[in-house]
C-alpha cells in the first residue's frame, strides 16, 4: 500500500468526511438558534459554521488515519470534531502549542 498522504485518498472519501462533518456544523447552528445564540435566517454565519465544520473535520479525519483508527471510530471523531467547529480547532492548537512548546505571541 503507498504511503497515506492527502493526495492519495479518493473524491468519495473526502466527501464523506466533509458531509459528516458540515452535517455536524448545521446540527450545531440549529442548536445556537436554540439557545438563541443565532438568528434563523443569517445564512452569512451557516455558511461560516459549515466551512469551520468542515475544516474541523478534515484535520480530525487526517489525526485519526495517522493515529490508524478504524472506520468507524473515525467517521464518530469526524462527526463530533465538526459538531464542535471552532471549538474543536482550538482544542487542537492548544494540545499542539503544549505538545510541542509554542508559546503563543497574544
């Protein structure tokens, strides 16, 4: 098998996680409107949401091959890591900014 790099992985694999993960991104909108922390109809802050979900869902996807989980753990952290959002890439920077003492310049 060749070496796992972000090239190698195929349309429909990167579709998945970028659904699953934009789908948490919406499920976590609706809960802000909710909790009325968000308008309805502000589809400027979906769309922000989405495309933080999907980041977060990219980057959980490519921890968790290098980590060689399964499928299905996977699919889960991709779930939640794009339920999260922002959330979820903070949560990233800090574990990395420790693990390999950066300090932060703010």
């Amino acid at each position: 098998m060749p070496e796992k790099d972000p090239t190698n992985y195929q349309l429909l694999t990167y579709l998945w996680v970028v659904g699953l993960s934009a789908w948490g991104g919406v499920v976590s909108f609706i809960r802000k409107i909710k909790r009325g922390e968000a308008r309805a109809f502000n589809f400027i802050e979906l769309i922000g949401e989405i495309c933080t979900s999907a980041f977060a869902g990219i980057i959980t996807f490519y921890l968790c091959e290098s980590a060689g989980f399964t499928g299905v753990m996977t699919a889960a952290f991709v779930g939640i890591s794009g339920h999260m959002g922002s959330r979820a890439i903070s949560m990233m920077e800090k574990y990395f900014s420790n693990k390999f003492n950066i300090s932060k310049e703010n």
